[in-house]
C-alpha cells in the first residue's frame, strides 16, 4: 500500500537521520563506492584477526616474488602458527606457541607431501596433543576461541566500552555477512544457467547477490538497509556487457555495481520526511483540537442529539484517540532510536494500541456507513435503531485483528519495537481494515445510486441532480475513508511522488480536522444552535448592563422563540444531516413528503 | 604485483584452516546454527579479504566466489535457506493469519447489518 511506504520511508529516514547523528557514519560512501566495499572491517582488523595470524600474512605478501626451484608447499596458517614454505616430501617443525598452559619447549611437526599439499590432520587432538601440559582428557573441551582471547585481551578498554559506534557498525556487519551466506546459498541451489547465448556469472558484490545475467543487460534490485543513509526505496543497477563479464570501473578496473543512487537524494529526501513528519504531527495536534471541540459542541447541546450524532460522537472519540496515539507513537518511538534500541515491552503495547485504534477508527466508519445504508436503502428515514450492535461492531471488534497480530508477531516476527513494515504479518490488520473500506465502498455507492434514482424521481433538472449526488458523495468520502482504497499506488516520478506523498499525508493526518469540519462546524444545525446560544448570551449580557423592564420582556420572547426551531429540527435529523447543509434541506424535505404521498 | 591465481591458493591455504578447525570443534549438527556458526564464517570472510588486501586483488571476486561456493556445498548443503535475519512464517501460517480476520470481519459486518434491519421489523 501506498501509504504504508509512505510511512515506512517517514520512519526508516527518521530513525537513520538521528542515528547518523549520534554516530560517525563509515567512510565517505561516495569514494567507497568505486573501491572495496568491505572497508569497514579494516578498521577492527586487529580485533578479528590475532597479531601472529597478521605477521603470517604479512609474510604471505612477501611470498612468491622469488622462483624456488622444485615442488614446495606453499606458506600456512593452521590457526595459531605460520608454516613458512616447505619443500615437498619434508617435514617441517617449530615450536609450540606462547599460549597458557603450552609448553614452548614443545615442538608441532607437519609433513609436505610430494605434490606439495599440506598433510593436514584431522583434529586438535593430534595437532597440538605435544604442546599441551595437562591431561589429555581437557583437550576436546578446550575450544579453539579460546586461544584467540589471550591475544585480544590485550586491549580491553577497547572491548569493555560498546559505544555505539561499535554496536552500529557491528549490526551492519552482522546483516551484511548474513546477506553474504544467504547470497552463497543461493547460488549454490540455484539451477544453472540454461538459456543460451553469453552470460555473466551469478556473483557476490560485496553488499548484494546477482543472478546469472545475459550479456548486454542491466539488471537491477533496490538498495540494501545496511547504513543508515541508503534508501531501501532506490535501486542498484549492475551492467553485464556483451563479452559476458560484469562491468568493470574504468578507474579502478574491478567489477563494479552502481549504488550511486541509493545515497543521491538522500538528503533531500530526509529534508522531505522531516517535513512530513513535523506536518503529521500538527495534523494531528489540529485534528485532536478540533474533534474535543466538536465533542464538546455535540454534549453541550442536547436539541442535538440523535442517533447520528450518537455515532459522530463515537467516531469523533476513536479519532482522538487515534491521533493521540499516533502524536505519542511519533514523538517518543520513531524520533527515538535508543528506546527502539532498548527494545521495553511499553512500546510494543503503544504498538498494539495503535493498531486497535486505527482499527476502531475505520470500523466507526464502517458502523457510519451500516446505520446510512440502513436508515436511507433498507428501511428510509425510520428513527430507532438499536445502537449495541454498532458499539460492538466499533469498539469492540477491532481487539480481534489487533491481538491476533500482537500474537502473531511475538512469535515470528518480534523485531524492536515492532517498527519492522517489511512484514506480511501488518495484513493481519490492514485485511480487514480494507475489508471493511471495501464494504464502505459498496455501501456509498449504494446509497448514492438510491439518493440519485429519488432525485430523478422528484424530476429536477439533471445538472441540479448531479450536483447534488456528487456534492453529497464528496462530502461523505472523507467520512467513509475511502480515500485509502483509491489511491492505493505510489507513483514512480519522483516529482508526481514528491506530490503523492504531500496529498496522501495530508489526508491522513487532516482527516480528523476535516471530518471535525465537514460534520460538526459546516452543519446547518450546530451552526444554527451556536448562533442561537451566542445570541442568548449577548442578550444576557445586554440585560446585565442595562437594566429596564422593557428589554427584560424582549429577552424573554427571544428565548422563547429559540425553543421552537429546536424542536422542529430534531424530528428532521436524519434528513438534514444528510448533507450537513442546511439549504439543502428543501429538496429532501420534498423528497420526504413525496415519500409519505407515493 | 597485480592479482594473481595464486589469491585462490593463498585463501585455501591461509584461511580455510582456520575455520575447518572452528567447525570440527562443533557438533556436525550444529553447522546449521547461525549463532554457533556466525563467528567463524565472519573471520573467513575477514581472513579473505586481508589476503586480498595484502594481494592486491579487488575484494570479492570470481575466486572468493568460488571459494565460498565450495564452502558452502561442504559445510551448508543440507541447512534450510531461511533462518537467519527476521522472517515471514511460511504461508501455510500467515495465509491463516490473515484470511481469518477478513473472514470474521465480514462476518460480523453482515451481522450488524441483519441485526440492524430485523430491528427495523420490530420497531
């Protein structure tokens, strides 16, 4: 869904903008990119691989620049000594290593073989059983790691201090080697190339896996998560030329894959999601101002009250929530990458109220449209219905959806936070959630297609009835949400999804202002009822300051006259809220007394 | 010295001891544990790429390719592709999952509906 990533790219490039921040990001990314992409096990080398094991290597570079003549086995590191380079068919032998509880006294053997391999022993057990002082049976227990740690231990500020730099660039090793291992197994089950004509060989770049190509081809997968300043949402190309071999930089002749762009915007992107988010928040700041005050309107005047109203006020109530939940979900989770880090079980239960209220918002709607259909297509404009079927439907059927993916997703799928939107898991709630939009849907144009065939009955002019079905529409689809169901896709532009994303969030997050608007302030009634309390009111104060019989009476008649239209209205309800207009009124009215005479 | 053949000798001979001897310590089952396993692969990766470094040879490449490939049929042939990172449960899980909401949800729906039309009746 179009949103969703809408919102994933708000979340990831929050989350990234602030650990880059707090963090030194590795090496300038735009150089890297046409060297080794691996650079960053460079820095903790010395860390990885042990002093002696370094000094053999050294000596391994070394190596192979003077001809021998004859067979020899080539220079080895078996894991804690360095063989240096042995003629075929000896014996080569040097002392134990300096490591606790070795004798250095001791000598280890190895044997180079006529054709120059390496006989290589099977176990520790032989290998080292000279070296070792104690008993025997302490052999199989001894891991190999541990020999290692005496070394590294050397250092252990280095070690004890996890800084978050340390943690970061650990967790992008982490994921990137396992890429690495997936990529590997991958291409081993893979089925062999079977087409014909050249081709690259399927590969390891480094970062990412690539299949077998045919020659000619660009071939293409989105950016890899690894850093924070990629942007999962671009792609990278790697070109296979016509010979068959993968593209090499011309600077630096190595294979090369374009990851150029996964960081070219990022900066104007995290510009844009700054912007989103800080508009998401007011959103919702203004959509919650605005549904308290019409809440507040739609109590305090008890004329009001009908059963339409009863259902505003409760889909008013699950917007407040909503977008209280959704304000504390912004500030203290996504804008925070410690508390995602530290993983408290408080933000998996915001998690999972967050989903219940985005539930209950959409279910409103759907209960909204159910008592529409019901009063104008199945039974037209009787009063009573019982509300408790539309409570449960509301307010207590979104828990099922909410703890079935509260289940589903500690058991499977349990990230940090439950921030993760590259799970399937999230249709647990978004199925029925356009479930129910789709069921809106039908409902709408229902009762647009009723309201549209009554219109034409009552023989008015065609451009007038259209009119009025499309106003009427208009006004009911940010009531019924079903902005969600038509724009589903994001388009591939950048500037036309530049656009999409600013429409899209704006509907989102305004919703709660504008269904505020459209339902309560833009209401003939309320308007109606709040111009009448503002002129009891100036007409009480009026009396306060001048006190003379003759405007008492005047007051008195002005109340009195106030009365009546309220109790008019409230047997119009259902017909006037309609629309929400009041000048509207006149047609339906008509339409209600054909009813009546038909 | 430009990047020769013998980058392939050198990691066969300079780094896959290492890890042979990392994965006999473990039990053969055990080759399919990730965590067990993480560590050693990690220095094999870095072992290679040192030795690329110190040949001058670009890291990776065809060689280190087919040198993890022969590693992975030796020591990874018969442990199950997925199980690494986070995961998606298998469909037969998740289909489940998540046609059963939709199911109820539509169920329920239909109920209000029903129930708000045969109080029509009543009334």
């Amino acid at each position: 869904m179009g949103w969703q990533e809408t919102l994933w790219l708000l979340t990831s490039f929050i989350l990234s903008v602030t650990k880059a921040g707090t963090t030194e990001t590795k090496s300038e990314p735009t150089a890297d990119l046409s060297l080794t992409p691996v650079m960053m096990a460079v820095e903790g080398e010395r860390l990885i691989m042990t002093q002696s094991q370094y000094k053999c290597l050294e000596l391994l570079s070394r190596d192979g620049s003077h001809n021998k003549t004859g067979l020899f086995c080539s220079r080895f590191w078996d894991g804690l000594l360095c063989w240096d380079e042995t003629p075929a068919g000896t014996f080569a032998s040097q002392n134990c290593p300096d490591y606790p509880s070795f004798d250095p006294l001791e000598k280890v053997t190895k044997y180079c073989d006529e054709s120059g391999n390496w006989v290589h022993s099977s176990s520790i057990n032989k290998t080292w059983s000279h070296c070792l002082t104690f008993s025997k049976e302490k052999i199989k227990t001894l891991p190999v790691h541990g020999f290692l740690e005496t070394e590294t231990e050397m250092d252990p500020t280095a070690e004890s201090q996890v800084s978050p730099v340390v943690t970061q660039k650990a967790e992008e090793r982490k994921k990137i080697i396992d890429g690495q291992y997936k990529c590997f197994e991958k291409m081993n089950r893979d089925q062999p190339y079977n087409k014909s004509g050249l081709y690259c060989n399927r590969t390891w770049d480094g970062w990412l896996c690539w299949d077998d190509t045919p020659a000619g081809m660009y071939t293409s997968q989105y950016c890899p998560n690894y850093f924070p300043d990629f942007d999962s949402t671009e792609k990278v190309t790697k070109y296979c030329d016509e010979t068959g071999n993968w593209f090499r930089h011309p600077e630096t002749n190595r294979t090369w894959s374009n990851y150029t762009l996964c960081i070219a915007h990022t900066k104007d992107k995290l510009k844009m999601a700054y912007i989103l988010y800080y508009m998401a928040i007011v959103g919702h700041a203004l959509s919650i101002v605005s549904l308290l005050i019409s809440l507040a309107i739609f109590f305090y005047f008890r004329s009001l009250s009908c059963q339409r109203i009863t259902l505003h006020k409760n889909l008013f109530f699950s917007y407040v929530l909503n977008s209280a939940c959704t304000i504390v979900n912004l500030i203290t989770v996504v804008n925070n990458p410690k508390v995602v880090q530290r993983n408290p079980i408080g933000c998996k239960v915001l998690h999972f109220f967050h989903m219940y209220m985005l539930g209950c918002n959409y279910f409103w709607m759907l209960c909204e449209g159910i008592y529409l259909h019901t009063l104008i297509v199945v039974a037209v404009f009787a009063e009573e219905q019982h509300l408790h079927w539309y409570y449960l439907l509301g307010w207590g059927f979104p828990l099922v959806p909410a703890s079935i993916h509260a289940v589903a997703r500690k058991k499977y799928f349990d990230d940090n936070c439950w921030m993760s939107v590259e799970t399937h898991l999230l249709y647990v709630v978004h199925g029925p959630i356009m479930a129910a939009l789709l069921v809106n849907l039908f409902f709408l144009l229902n009762i647009v297609r009723v309201l549209v065939t009554k219109l034409r009955d009552t023989h008015r002019a065609e451009s007038n009835m259209y009119m009025k079905a499309v106003r009427a529409t208009l006004i009911l689809v940010p009531l019924l949400g079903i902005q969600f169901v038509i724009f589903p896709w994001r388009p591939e532009n950048r500037l036309a999804g530049e656009i999409y994303d600013y429409i899209m969030h704006i509907l989102m997050h305004y919703q709660g202002l504008l269904v505020a608007t459209i339902f309560c302030f833009f209401n003939g009634e309320v308007q109606g009822a709040l111009k009448r309390q503002w002129m009891q009111y100036k007409a009480q104060w009026g009396q306060r300051r001048r006190e003379h019989c003759s405007m008492r009476s005047t007051s008195y008649t002005a109340t009195s006259i106030t009365e009546v239209p309220a109790f008019m209205y409230h047997h119009d309800c259902n017909s006037e809220h309609l629309n929400g207009k009041q000048t509207e009124d006149s047609e339906l009215v008509a339409l209600k007394m054909g009813e009546t005479y038909a | 010295m430009a990047c020769s053949s013998h980058y392939g000798n050198a990691i066969e001979e300079f780094c896959l001891a290492k890890f042979k001897l990392d994965m006999e310590v473990l039990d053969q089952r055990q080759w399919c544990s990730w965590e067990d396993t993480v560590e050693s692969y990690g220095e094999l990766t870095n072992c290679t790429f040192l030795v690329a470094l110190k040949m001058n040879c670009f890291w990776p490449n065809q060689m280190v390719d087919e040198f993890f490939i022969r590693v992975h049929r030796h020591y990874f042939h018969d442990c199950s592709l997925s199980g690494r990172l986070l995961h998606d449960p298998p469909n037969r899980i998740l289909g489940p999952f998540i046609v059963v909401p939709i199911l109820v949800t539509l169920l329920m729906t239909a109920l209000v509906v029903w129930r708000s039309k045969r109080s029509e009746g009543i009334v």
